[in-house]
C-alpha cells in the first residue's frame, strides 16, 4: 500500500484498517438517515449489517445510529463516521456542516471520518471549508478523512470532467480517501486524483447485474475500492451480493462471475416463507 507510506504510524494503523492487504476496499455505508430519513431495510441497522461485515471492510455511520444501534464490543469493523450533516431531502442539500465534535470523533474511536462536499453548487466554499476544518483537527490526531463527492439532487453532474475536478479539491485540501461516483472514462477521475478513490452507489438500479458492471469497470480503471449501501441491502439477497462484490473487488472476479456467484448463492438462501 503505497498511500500509507510516510504517514505517521497512527495515521497509517488507521489507513491500513480501511484497505485489505490488496490495497482494496469495500466499505458498507448505512448513513442515508441523516439525510433521507427513515431508509427501506435500515430501520434496524444491527440486523442489517450482520450478515454483510463478513465481506466487508469498514462501516460508514453516524455517531447515533452507532451509539443506539450498535454493540461496541462485537462489532467486527473498523468504523468511517459520518461528520457532515444538517441539511434533509426537502430542503437544500448542499447546506452542510460539520455536525461531529473532534472529541466525540475520538471518544468514538473513530478510524476514519466522512464529510460531503457539494462542488459547483452555493455552498461550495463553505463544505470545503468544512472538509478543511476536519483535515486542520484530525491530522494531528492521525485521523483520515474521506471525502464525499456529492451532488445533492443535481445526478447528471457525475461525469469525468466533474469528478476529476471534485476529487482534485479534495485531494488538495487533505483528504486521505476521495469517495466519488462510477462514471465513463473512470481513469480520468483516478489519474488526476493522488490518493485512493472509492466508487460510490446512488439509488438502487433495476438489475444487480449493472452494479457488477459498473463495479468491476471502476476497478479495472483504477478504483481503489467501493462504498455501496443501497443496491447491497435492498436487495432481496443482501449476502449474495456483498460476496459477489468482494469477489470483484479482492479477487478480480468479472461480472459474469460475480452474477454467477450471486445466483448461486442467492438460491442456496431462499427468502423466508412468510
Ligand atoms: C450519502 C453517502 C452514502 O454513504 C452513499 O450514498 C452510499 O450509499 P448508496 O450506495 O446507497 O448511494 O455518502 O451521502
């Protein structure tokens, strides 16, 4: 893992909890409430995770739904916890700001903290400004930030001329991990980028096939790894695809393979009979 070199050691015994041996990663994100609200298939989030740490590398959360939902003590991941907030669905998304305390984030034991930034919209200054904040108070904690790309209700803007451009910022400012979204061209957002970029999800899409797809894309252009929630538990076999996607990501499965893996693992879990 070349992007932990140079760090000092607690910084890299962080870095180095995110990422496998490989230098990948699959991140499992369950922070969609403190946006969205109540989110299908998250209103019990320990039961929602447990089946999915097994295949996974680090959970993206909020200090609340840790502190009710999760047990401290059995809880296999390292946490990424989600610092940004303060804006909903129905209002203006991009008005974030920092809604976690540098103590609470250590209280916590925080691996690694999340922020959004809304580049090109009217709060750009002010979430990465955000984003540099956190950078300026968790550096000298040894404490990376990820940095979100966001685009609020704005899905069109996730071309490679926009989020080379986001991830850069981001890079500049001081981020440690830059999470952005899959898009065509990946390479070009990699290429400018000098530290790990992660693919994230976005809403859940008709077929598990075309996550496969775009995955394994991201991952042959550069991608350090993956951050998907949605299109991991809601679906109908959350386990199936989880462990189909660690294939793609750790063990350079192709999407067919991946889709093979998940049929069958799919049909050795049949759904409940209610
Ligand atoms: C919200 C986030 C989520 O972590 C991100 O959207 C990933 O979840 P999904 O795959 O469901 O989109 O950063 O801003």
């Amino acid at each position: 893992m070349d992007f932990i070199k140079n760090m000092d050691w607690g910084k890299a015994n962080r870095m180095s909890k995110l990422f496998r041996a490989d230098g990948k990663c699959f991140y499992l994100p369950i922070d969609h409430g403190y946006f969205l609200g109540p989110t299908r298939n998250l209103e019990d989030p320990a039961k929602t995770i447990a089946p999915l740490t097994q295949y996974t590398d680090a959970l993206f959360v909020t200090r609340g739904v840790l502190r009710s939902a999760i047990d401290p003590v059995t809880m296999p991941l390292p946490v990424i916890l989600r610092v940004s907030g303060g804006a909903s669905v129905i209002g203006d998304l991009t008005d974030e700001q920092i809604t976690t305390a540098t103590d609470d984030i250590v209280r916590i034991n925080a691996t690694a903290v999340g922020v959004s930034i809304f580049i090109g919209s009217e709060h750009e200054t002010q979430t990465v400004g955000n984003l540099a904040k956190l950078v300026n108070e968790l550096e000298p904690l040894g404490i990376p930030v990820m940095a979100v790309t966001a685009v609020g209700k704005e899905l069109e803007k996730r071309d490679a001329r926009f989020l080379a451009l986001a991830g850069r910022i981001f890079a500049e400012m001081g981020a440690s991990v830059v999470k952005t979204y899959w898009c065509e061209n990946f390479e070009k957002v990699v290429e400018g980028c000098p530290v790990p970029v992660v693919i994230a999800g976005g809403p859940k899409t008709e077929t598990i096939r075309e996550v496969f797809d775009f995955v394994h894309d991201g991952m042959e252009r550069g991608a350090a790894g993956l951050n998907l929630g949605r299109n991991v538990w809601q679906n109908e076999h959350p386990p199936a695809v989880a462990r189909a996607l660690e294939a793609i990501i750790h063990e350079g499965a192709t999407p067919a393979e991946a889709d093979e893996m998940y049929n069958t693992i799919k049909n050795e879990q049949p759904l409940p009979v209610a």
